[in-house]
C-alpha cells in the first residue's frame, strides 16, 4: 500500500539571525502515526516543529528556507495565512497553558471564533474534545471553573482538548509531559495512542523510553542535522547510522 | 574596625532620618489641611454655588467642573493610550517606527504643563476656535496624561506571559483576536490602575487648564462642552491670591483644598489598593 | 471546518488593524511636533520686534509699560535659583531615601515608605503652593524678619517636595537593578553594609541615580503652580536666597491671563514658553542618553 504523506518538508534551513538552526532537513511525516523527534538539547526539535504550524513566524529576526508542505501545499508561500495553517495543525506545548478563563471557554474559545455559533453544535463539541483528551469525567460537573484550578496534568488535557476542539490533521507536541508527574505522563501516552486513529501526531520528547513507547517512527536530529529518520523499532533495535546508536545507547558525548 | 560600624550607624542614621523627614512632610501636610479643612466640609459647602462675590458659598460648579474635564481628558487618553501600547508591544517591539514613537512619548512625558497650556490656548482656543472650554481643556489634560497612560498600558501588556499569546495563536486564532481576547482582558487590571493615576494627576493639574477652560466664576453648571468650567485647583489658586478677601476667605480655601487633595488621594489609593490585590490574586 | 473564512480577506484586516494602531501610536509624536509648532506660531512674532539676545538677556521684564520691554534674563535667573536650592533639598533626601527603601527597610516599612512617596507624587501643585503660602511663607517672615516668606527659599522647600519622588522613584529601581552578585562578592569580602552600599551599590547604580537627578530638575524648571503662588514674583535678579524671583513658569500662567491676544506680551509669553520648552527637553533628552546607555553598558559600567 502506498503511504500517505500528510506534512514534507524539503530542505528546509532555518536561521535565528546569523544562526543557522536547522540545516538541509527533508522529512515526511506519515498520516494517522505518531512519530518521535529526539536529540539532545539544542538540536533543533523544537524548531522544526514550531516551524510545521508557522510559530516561528512570531520570533523577530528568522529565516526559513526550502519547503514545508501540508498535503502538497507550500505553507510559507507567500500567499498562504499562518492563521489558517495553524487551524489545521494544532500544537500542545511543554507547559500547560490554559487560559485563565473557565474549562468550558478554554474549548470554546478558538471555535468560536472560527466562526461557530450554533450553541448545541458548541455544546456537542466541548463534551467531544473533553472525551477525546479523557478529561470529560473528571471536568463535566465543574465546567465553569477556571481552568487554574485543574492540576497540571488535567490542565495538559484540557490543552490537549482545546486543540481537538478545532479537529486539525496533525497534532504537534513540544514534550508535553516534561512537567508533569509519572502518573500524568502515563495518562498522556495512552491518550496519544488512541488519538492516533483520526490525526497525526508529531511529537518532540527528550525522553527516549517515551519515543520508543508510543511512536512509529522516530527522527534523529544532533547539532541542527536530521541524522537519521526510521521506524521507532529499527532505530532503537539496528540503527543505520552510528551516531543515533552512540545517542541511544547513552554513549553520547 | 570600630570607626567602620561608626560610620555605618552615622550613614544609617542619615538615611532613616531621611525617610522621616519624607514621611512627615507629606503628613504634616495632610494633617494641616485636614485639620483647618473639616470645618468647612458642611453639605451646603459640597452642595452649593459661591456668593457674595466667592466669600461665602460653596463649591459645586468647582467640583463638577474638575469632574467634567477628568473624565473628558480620560476619554481622551485611555484610548489613544491602549491603543499606543498594544502597538508598541504587540506589533513593533522594535524597529525604526516604534523608536520614533517611544521617543516622542519620552519627550512629551517630559513637558512642563504650562507649555501643555499654552498649547491648548494656542491649537484648541484659538486655532481650532474651542475657545475656552471643557472641551479645549478636557482635549489639552488629556495630552498630558497620555504619556502616563501608554507607559502604565505598556507595562500591563507586557507583564502578560507569552505562553497566552502562543497558546492562542497555536489554535489557528488571528493575531488580532488574541490581542482582544486574550492579552487585553488579562492585561485589563493594569490598564485600569495606570488609567486611575492618570485620572488623579489629571484632577490636580492647574496650569494646563488656566488658559484653556477655567472660569474665575460661573454661577450655573456648564451646558455644553464648549462652556468654561471652575475646577478645583484653580478656584483654590483663584481664593488664595486673587481675592480681596484673601484673609477672609481662609476657611473657603481650607475646604476647597482638603476637598481636592481627598479627591485626588483618594483617586491615587484606590489605584494602590487595586494594584497590590490584583498583584496577589494573579493567577500566572 | 466548513466555516472558515476566506483568508486572504483576514489577512487584509489583520494589516489594516496594524495600521491603524500604528497610526494611533505614532499620533504621540504628531502631538509633540504640533506641540513645537504652535509654540513657535505664537511665539516667533515676538522677534520682529525684539532681538533673540535682547529677549534672553535683556535685564529688564516690563512687558506692559509703554515701550515694554521683554528681557527675560530675570526669568531664566529665577527660575534656575528655584531649581538649584530645591535641588541642594531634594537630591540628598530622595538619593538617601531610595537607599533606605532598596537596601535597608524591612519589609513593612518599605512598603509604607514607597507609598507615602507615592502619595507625595500625588499631591496637586497647587495644594502645594497653597501649603507654602499660609504656613512657610509667614513662617520664614517671622523667624528671619524679612519683607515677604514669598521668595526663593519657600520655593525651594516646596519645590524640594514635588521632586523628590521623581529622584527617590527612579534612583530605587537602579538601586534594584544593581545584580545580587556585586553586593555579595563585597559582603564575602568583609566590607560592612555601608561599605557595600557606598562603594559597590550607589556606584554601579550612578547612571540610573544621575537620571534620577536629572528628571527631577526637570521637573523642578518646569513646575508651575508652586514658584506662582508662593515664589514672590519679582522679575529681579536675585541677591539672596530670601529676595523674591518670578521664575518663566509663574511669568506664563500669571500673565497669559491678562496679555491682549496677539500682543507682544502674549507672543513674548510663548516666546518664554519655547525657551522653557527648551531647557526641559534638554533635561529629558540627557536622562534619555545616560539611560540608553545604561542599559547598552549594563551593569559593566561598574
């Protein structure tokens, strides 16, 4: 079967200033799978995933260059909105990042104004995103609080839930439990497995365990270079290249 | 080693006496007025207008008048204020634009209010024929606060975490939207305070209105905005040195004062009091 | 979704809102040039009839005799003798007062101070001048039997009042500014709390302090109600600290009233207006550069 690529990327370069942040990267990501970006720290993870749905846009003094597309469509051409982008590429951050506006406006509040008015159409689709993030039961009864009250690991499903709420394709995630307990990061990982069914999940974690747990494909990325994108399996059992097993292995220096 | 700590207690000393020195001017002064004021605080003296040419009588048409221009120079200058700073935050954080405009609020900052008056004579009196007037005066305090306003808008907006903006922009919402739902209303308690201070320096300001929309004596209430007012300071100023009851008039002038400088600091507590609460109850 | 927009249409609005705003921000800096503009409208027919020398220097300020004359030298004198002995008051005190509030104060007491500083900032000029005129003024004349408490001295006092939240404001966030490492490498080095705040503090935090001083001049040159009501107002030149001076400020409010429209006192009025105008721009401009380059240097200037 042919697979079905929903996001490429050919050689993109990506400048902060003078620094370049990214070099040469060309990558394709696989519709309804999750796939896993590693690499230490400054690799440039993050920055490629923050350029897939165009917030690098907001930080002064960048530079892209070559081609991201989204089903074939260059989404830095010069016509394209970013506004629009990002309603069909959601993004989960690193910490939660609820408004301080209740449960209920926290998943209304994008939709609305998309353009949504019909109220029972509102109503049916924040009891469909809180159920997709797996937070309906917890929240149902509580809706009009403020989302500040939720613990961390409810507030990242309601982000989570915020972001479902628009039904983007792809789903971007900037280690979305790395502030959160042991119990809440589980919670996460089962919700990105079931979540895979109707979107794609692009997620960058620094942790490996987690890469290897919940992705199908995973890529490697050192010093701004994408050194090697496989199958999760293949990369953490036989890597090709002798770097992203020194990584793997913990032989990294 | 002894002649050190000596030294420290004699610097110590100059330094707490100096705070002192602070804390009792402002209560000297307040406690002065208040105490040569109160009697004068009856309900006629809020109530009524000045007779017998300004030497008995109240100070009603003062009190509206003062009212009228503040809340006239705040339709003014919380808008244009907002709006500077959400450019200057939102939009052009840097670049060539936003250095010109920061420093031209520096500048305007920076002049003495009697120039303001004589703007306000020279563009709203005379050139825009206002003559003098709520709305000349109103217009000119308005300027004047501005800069106080931009600055106070400024520093709400920024004091709003980035991780709102993102998280908004991130759900696919426009930039626009996420300035006037998102940033605005989070940054909405500190707008007010700075909008609050900007109220009370606009209630005390006298030079700027002397030439612009102060009365010496207006028997009735303003009926349009392009009537004169009296204000506060400056029946005060008025009392004080152009009477010719200056000696007689002295209770006038006591209440007229301690009714000023109540609506004033009054106005400037309010602002403190909502600050530090919002400052405690901030939930980011 | 079905309902999107058209986004071409949105990204329109969104530049058009940018605009606008900018627009509306940039009106600040139309203000200020309308600001000049009309200064100079009202104020330049003054040199058709008088030299800008004779104007600035001219010892004489009788602009309603017949011929008036309109030297300003008398002015400009009163109004730096004003601002230098409200100075001499009011540096030391907000100077040490910030130091209290930043380095010293507990907790409580700081918190009091800042608002009673707040306050002070808060009080109208007016009360102010009203304040010098019934208490100080009869005051000085008592104690030191002089003609009039109305002269430089009580200006100053009251002056003093009005600047020194200015200087203690700003001179207690460079207080602040100054990193926590300088303060403990002193301490770790044996220097006492005052040695710390003498020789690593107040230094490091000069330039935010000599801003501090600056504004507060400024603020001091260009205030109003204060050196009007309670400065005396004779356009002399001073000979001692208790002689009465008519500073440009209280020249302006006092005389705009009386001053025919379009006369050569009302443009020489303006013309006394641009001169301030001046002067405190100039102030404002040089606590701007040391400022900028403050923050360029950081706390490297040490």
């Amino acid at each position: 079967m042919e697979k079905d690529f929903i996001v490429r990327t050919k050689n993109v370069d990506f400048f902060y200033g003078a620094f370049r942040a990214l070099s040469d990267v060309t990558v394709d990501f696989e519709k309804n799978k999750v796939t896993a970006l590693i690499g230490p720290s400054g690799c440039g993870k993050s920055t490629l995933l923050r350029l897939l749905n165009r917030m690098n846009d907001l930080i002064d003094g960048t530079r892209v260059e070559g081609e991201i597309l989204l089903e074939g469509r260059n989404i830095y051409a010069p016509d394209v909105d970013p506004v629009e982008i990002r309603q069909r590429i959601g993004m989960v951050f690193q910490k939660p990042n609820p408004f301080p506006k209740s449960i209920y406006n926290n998943i209304t509040y994008a939709p609305k104004l998309s353009g949504i008015v019909d109220s029972e159409e509102i109503e049916a689709l924040v009891e469909e995103s809180l159920r997709q993030a797996v937070l309906w039961d917890e929240v149902k009864d509580i809706l009009t609080k403020s989302a500040m009250t939720l613990s961390g690991g409810q507030q990242q499903r309601l982000c989570i839930a915020r972001a479902l709420a628009m039904k983007p394709d792809v789903i971007l995630m900037d280690e979305p439990s790395s502030a959160l307990d042991p119990i809440s990061t589980a919670k996460i990982e089962e919700l990105i497995d079931t979540l895979k069914k109707h979107y794609t999940i692009i997620i960058v974690t620094h942790n490996m365990q987690q890469a290897a747990r919940i992705s199908e494909y995973t890529g490697f990325f050192y010093l701004g270079k994408l050194i090697e994108f496989n199958a999760t399996e293949k990369i953490f059992t036989n890597p090709d290249v002798k770097q992203t097993e020194d990584y793997i292995t913990g032989r990294f220096g | 080693m002894r002649s050190r700590y000596f030294k420290q207690r004699l610097f110590f000393g100059a330094v707490r006496l100096s705070a002192l020195v602070i804390t009792l001017a402002l209560l000297g002064i307040l406690a002065y007025i208040l105490a040569h004021g109160f009697r004068a605080i009856t309900w006629e003296f809020l109530t009524q207008s000045p007779t017998d040419s300004m030497t008995k009588g109240g100070i009603m048409p003062a009190i509206v008048g003062t009212l009228y221009l503040t809340v006239g120079a705040i339709l003014v200058a919380l808008p244009l204020g907002v709006v500077s700073a959400i450019f200057l935050t939102e939009y052009a954080k840097q670049g060539a634009l936003s250095r010109i405009i920061r420093v031209g609020v520096n500048c305007l900052a920076g002049v003495p209010s009697v120039v303001f008056g004589l703007f306000g004579l020279g563009f709203f009196v005379v050139f825009l024929k206002f003559g003098s007037s709520i709305l000349a005066g109103a217009l000119t305090l308005g300027i004047l606060i501005l800069p106080t306003i931009i600055g106070a808008a400024e520093e709400a907006l920024k004091a709003v975490p980035q991780t709102f903006r993102e998280a908004s922009l991130a759900l696919g919402v426009s930039k626009w939207n996420t300035i006037f739902r998102i940033v605005l209303p989070s940054a909405l308690p500190g707008i007010l305070t700075g909008a609050i201070l900007g109220v009370g320096r606009a209630a005390g300001e006298t030079a700027p209105i002397m030439f612009t929309a102060a009365a010496f004596f207006t028997a009735v209430l303003p009926k349009s905005i392009f009537d004169e007012v009296m204000a506060l300071p400056y029946h005060i100023y008025v009392l004080a040195t152009a009477g010719t009851h200056i000696e007689e008039t002295r209770p006038l002038q006591y209440g007229t004062v301690l009714v000023l400088i109540a609506l004033v600091l009054g106005i400037d507590l309010i602002a403190i009091i909502m600050r530090s609460m919002f400052r405690r109850n901030k939930r980011w | 979704m079905k309902n999107r927009k058209h986004s071409l249409t949105k990204h329109t609005k969104e530049i058009a809102i940018r605009n606008l705003f900018g627009f509306f921000a940039f009106l600040s800096v139309l203000l200020f040039g309308l600001i000049l503009v009309f200064l100079f409208r009202e104020g330049l027919p003054l040199f058709k009839q008088i030299s800008v020398t004779d104007f600035l220097f001219g010892t004489a300020w009788y602009p309603t005799y017949e011929p008036p004359e309109y030297g300003i030298w008398p002015l400009i004198v009163g109004s730096l003798a004003v601002t230098f002995f409200a100075c001499l008051i009011a540096v030391p005190l907000g100077i040490l007062s910030a130091v209290y509030i930043a380095e010293i104060a507990p907790g409580g007491i700081k918190e009091i101070l800042k608002s009673v500083i707040e306050l002070l900032a808060g009080l109208p000029s007016v009360v102010l001048g009203f304040f010098g005129m019934v208490i100080v003024g009869p005051w000085l004349q008592e104690t030191f039997d002089l003609p009039t408490g109305l002269n430089i001295m009580n200006a100053a006092v009251m002056l003093a009042i009005m600047a020194i939240p200015t200087i203690s404001s700003i001179s207690e966030d460079a207080l602040y500014a100054v990193p926590r490492e300088f303060k403990e490498a002193s301490y770790a080095l044996g220097a006492t709390k005052y040695e710390t705040i003498i020789r690593v503090i107040i230094p490091a935090a000069l330039s935010g302090i000599s801003t501090a001083v600056i504004l507060g001049m400024a603020r001091a040159i260009g205030e109003t109600m204060v050196v009007l009501m309670v400065a005396g107002g004779a356009a002399a030149i001073p000979e001692s600290i208790f002689d009465a001076v008519r500073p440009m400020t209280a020249s302006i409010a006092a005389e705009m009233g009386e001053a025919p429209f379009r006369s050569g006192h009302y443009h020489a009025l303006f013309a006394t207006g641009i001169v301030l105008f001046v002067i405190t721009l100039a102030f404002n401009l040089i606590a701007d550069y040391i400022s900028n380059r403050f923050r360029e240097t950081g706390s490297g200037t040490l």
